[in-house]
C-alpha cells in the first residue's frame, strides 16, 4: 500500500491507518500490531492514555519491516500538558515505544496549557524527535486559536468521522485552511446498526465490498484518513482492500443523507466530560 498524503517535507502519512484503542491487553496489543504490518498497514496510531504503547514498540521491534517504512503516531494525554510535562511526555512515549523519533504526535484533547505543549512539540520537531505535529478533537476554533497565535499550523486534526457524524464543516475548514484530516470510529463501534444498515449494504453489493469496505472508501474519497482497529487479521486486510474501486456521487450522496451531525460518543463540549478528562491521568 503505497497511497500517502504529503505532510510536509519530512514525512508523508499512509492514506490507511490502523489504531489500538481500546486493547488494553499488552500480548494482545502486541499481536495485533504484528498481525495489521503482516497485513500491510504502514500507519500504526497509538496514544499514552490508551495504555499500549510499550506492546506496540515491541511489535515495531519484532516485525521484518523497516522503521522508515512505518507511520507512528502517538498523543499527549491531559496530564502532561504544559512545556515542561510535554517535553517529559515525549520522552516518555518514545521510551516505552523504544523508538528514536516519532512520525506524528497529536495534542490529544484541547485543553489545559495547549500553547505550552505546542512549543515543546515543535521544539522537538526541531530536534528531530517529532517528524510531524498536530492535535486530536479540535473545533474549528480551537485549531484557528493555535495556529494563529503560535505561528504554527497543526499538520494534522484527528476527528470522529463516521456515517451518523461526518463533521462535514469541520472538515471542509480544516482542508481549505491547510490541515489534514484523520477519522477516528470511522465505524462509529457499530453503533446505530452500521454494519446491517440496508442502504450501505446496498451500495457494498454494487461494488461486491463489505460495509466496512464501502464506509472507509467514503471516507478516503472525503481526502481522510481513518483509523480503523480489529483484532482479526482477516478483517484488517479485508479494510486495506479498498482502494480498488470508487464510490459514485449518487452513491456520496446517499451517505451524506445518513449525517445526524451528532458525535455517537460524546460531545467535547460537555463540562462534565471535561472535569472527567482533567482528573484522569494515565501516568504510572
């Protein structure tokens, strides 16, 4: 899979990706990262709060395929915002990853000192332990307010993208200003019966794909990246094989219909969710 989006002179990032959320156990964790590069993904996305990213520099370490060849992308976890914390927290990360540099590292949530972290990030894209910087979650203000005020534009947002969310403003600003977009849930966990929805079942049998074939395909033919994550070999190449056909702008349309403009999870709005997010901390 040779297809990348340009981010910037150091590192282009593959159009698939292939996540770890949610598999908090480490031989598991593990498997499935040497499982997805057997497959052939080349982007591996992990983050401090999910609790795996020793199990997956040990992947890295045990696979035949060349760092350079792998995209890996790790996040700041809420109790490590600030200059100083950050510049710990990516020590941290490529510590237990066991790694010399990082291909992308993302401000997972926005909030706390942002502005803090985004200059120890960009310091240490400086120096070489970052190739590319951006965030996680962010609205279309909040990435405004960084880049405008720290000089520096985020490379990249990581945003909930799927068939009931398609955050279809936020993503039109985020191309049109210059920021790539990556989707995480880009099957929303299967929520509000997505993988027996009767309308994308139509369109996988028109193409003779899965659903989940056809909601990735959508979402790459948006210019995002998903993060898709499974733990069946079988399904992680079943969700790389997608780039072999292309969806109709009838067939676009019929999936924008689908829009709830809701998050299936939870609104980053939400006070309560943010009190929750500034008490929890992933440090050991």
């Amino acid at each position: 899979m040779n297809h990348k989006i340009e981010l910037n002179t150091l590192t282009n990032m593959p159009i698939l990706g292939f996540g770890v959320f949610q598999v908090t156990d480490q031989k598991e964790a593990k498997q499935a990262v040497l499982d997805a590069i057997e497959q052939g993904y080349r982007l591996i996305d992990t983050a401090a709060s999910y609790g795996n990213e020793q199990a997956v520099g040990e992947a890295i370490k045990e696979t035949d395929v060349s760092r350079d060849e792998l995209f890996i992308t790790s996040k700041l976890w809420l109790d490590s915002t600030g200059y100083e914390a950050t510049k710990q927290a990516i020590k941290d990360s490529l510590s237990l990853l066991d790694l010399e540099y990082l291909d992308l590292f993302l401000i997972h949530q926005p909030y706390g000192d942002i502005f803090g972290s985004w200059k120890a990030m960009a310091e240490a894209k400086e120096a070489g332990l970052i190739k590319a910087i951006g965030v996680s979650n962010f609205s279309i203000a909040q990435v405004t307010n960084l880049a405008e005020f720290s000089g520096i534009k985020p490379e990249v947002n990581q945003i909930e993208v799927n068939p009931f969310n398609q955050n279809v403003q936020l993503v039109d600003y985020l191309q049109d200003y210059g920021v790539k977009v990556e989707a995480w849930a880009p099957f929303a966990e299967g929520k509000n019966g997505l993988f027996t929805n009767a309308l994308l079942q139509g369109i996988a049998d028109s193409h003779n794909k899965s659903i989940a074939q056809v909601v990735l395909r959508w979402i790459v033919q948006r210019n995002i990246v998903p993060i898709a994550k499974s733990t069946k070999p079988e399904r992680m190449a079943q969700n790389l094989d997608v780039l072999d056909f292309e969806l109709t702008q009838s067939e676009m349309e019929k999936i924008a219909k689908m829009d709830t403009s809701e998050s299936q999870f939870f609104s980053h709005e939400d006070p309560e969710m943010i009190k929750w997010m500034a008490n929890r901390s992933v440090k050991k």
